[in-house]
C-alpha cells in the first residue's frame, strides 16, 4: 500500500454527484473524503456507495503534482441502519482509511475496526492497513468523550477532527462565534480538548471546516490560526478552500531554514541538553519539533 501524505487539507465531495467525483482529483488536497452521509439523501445512497467504490478504484494510484493523495470514505454513523452497507460496498476498493461521523467514544472505533478487519480479510486487504478519523463531538455527549480517545487502545486511529455544524444544532445554539470571530466557549473547549487529545495519542490534529467557502480571506485567517495552534490540517468543504488551506499549513521558507539550523546546531553539539541560537535558548523539544516540520520524523 502506498504511503498517504501528510494532511494538510481534507476535502469532502458528494459521493452520489458524478460531476463533483470527475473534478475532485485535481483539486490538490492531500485527502479526499468521498460522502455517504449527510452530502446524501437516503434514497441516493445505493448510487453513491457504487459510484463511490467505483471512484476510489479509479483513483487509487492517481498522483496529483508528483505524490499520490490519500482516499476516505465517510460512512453512515453507528446509529444508523446504513454503515455495514457502506462499508460492504467501498472496501473492495481499499480506501486509505474510514471516516465516522457522530462517532460517540472510543468503543464504536473498536466496533468499526473489528468490522473493517473482517472486510480486509475477505478483500485481500492487509490487515490495520485501513485507518479510521472519527469526528469526535457532534452531540453533546460525545463531545464529553473526547479526552478519552488520547489513552484508548485504537491502533487503526489516525486522526482526530471535530464538527461544529451539528453540534451547534444540537444545542440549539444561535451563535459558534463572537463578535470578534472567536470560538465561543463550548466549542473552544471541544476544539482544545480534541486537539490535545490527538497529540496525546500522537495522531494527526484536523481542524474542522469553516462553512462559508466564499470568504477565503477569513478562512486563511482561520486556518494560520489553527497550525499556530498546533493543528496538523482542515476539513474543506469546496475545491476553493483547498489552496488556501494548504499554503497556511505549508512551512514558510523562513521556517525551514530556522528549523535547519536547529538541527544543525544539536548536530554539532549532540551531547547537549540546551543551546544558544540567534540570541534565544533552545532545548531538545525545539529539535523535536524542527524535525517534525523537515518531516526527518514520522
């Protein structure tokens, strides 16, 4: 199985819509989410899980400028009669990984995954080879779950991200943001409690998505402000939104090279703890995080 790059944008697209499927390989995201749920009304679903599955084997060794990008599937949630049917459906055509929308704790991850590995079994897949992204706080209750996917046993996690859309409705909140643009507190407090909560069990941290695809200036803003946050990449819910997106969570050339001289600089001292650098002191977690950013690590 080829390695999927790293998510810096994740872009959903309608899985009953031919047109939309034709056109979103050449959008440029790192990830592209193929829709069974809400993008799908119930009586469009059997289209979609075809034309899904017909896509994602299609598509599979596609590369988009010289790197292959990685292909999901977001499936019905849990609670409803349609996600074995799904699953049945867009297996065969080994999808990189599974995305669970109203995913309630880390015990519907374990459901999901044994039935994922029966799949595997059957479709010659390799086994833990198909990862899942649950969105973690969708109802009330599951957003009081989150910090327990941080110490879960889930070895097919490979990312979090969360949805703000549902979550408003369901408590019935007539505002997410204040008037300066901020998260209000509930869901600053999921959207925190997630993002630690995806460091902790050391997966990717995906931001969720901004709603107006028209207003890139303020989705730039919101998506530098989410990778200064600590956030590895953002749900995208038009083409449009891919660019922006990943020019905010793409390293500057002035970042590059500080993170350069970091590492040269513990290479020429390995047995140091602390160093001095352009006037400022750097220590073994800044070396860490400069690898990251060089991608020297995984």
């Amino acid at each position: 199985m080829a390695q999927a790059p790293m998510g810096r944008s994740w872009l959903f697209v309608p899985g009953d819509s031919e047109p939309k499927l034709a056109k979103v390989a050449s959008a440029g995201a790192d990830a592209v989410i193929v829709d069974l749920e809400d993008a799908v009304a119930p009586e469009f679903k059997p289209v979609a899980r075809r034309q899904a599955r017909d896509w994602l084997a299609a598509h599979r060794t596609q590369l988009v400028e010289g790197r292959q990008h990685s292909h999901w599937v977001r499936i019905n949630s849990l609670a409803t009669p349609w996600w074995r049917e799904d699953l049945a459906a867009v297996m065969p055509a080994a999808p990189h990984g599974i995305v669970l929308p109203k995913a309630t704790g880390p015990e519907q991850l374990q459901l999901l995954g044994a039935e994922i590995y029966e799949l595997e079994g059957r479709h010659g897949i390799p086994n833990n080879s198909t990862r899942i992204m649950p969105l973690v706080s969708e109802t009330p209750a599951a957003a009081l779950t989150v910090s327990a996917y941080a110490t879960a046993m889930l070895p097919r996690l490979a990312a979090l991200t969360w949805g703000a859309e549902d979550l408003s409705l369901a408590l019935g909140a007539s505002r997410k943001r204040d008037e300066a643009g901020e998260w209000t507190d509930a869901f600053r407090m999921v959207r925190a409690t997630m993002l630690l909560a995806a460091h902790t069990a050391g997966v990717l941290a995906i931001d969720t998505l901004h709603s107006d695809f028209e207003d890139l200036e303020a989705l730039d803003r919101i998506a530098r402000a989410a990778r200064a946050d600590g956030f590895h990449g953002m749900l995208a819910i038009h083409p449009a939104q891919v660019p922006v997106i990943n020019a905010a969570f793409t390293p500057s050339e002035e970042e590059r090279a500080e993170a350069r001289a970091i590492v040269e600089a513990f290479a020429t001292n390995p047995g140091s703890g602390a160093l001095s650098l352009g006037g400022r002191m750097i220590e073994r977690p800044h070396l860490d995080q400069a690898r990251r950013l060089l991608g020297l690590v995984s």
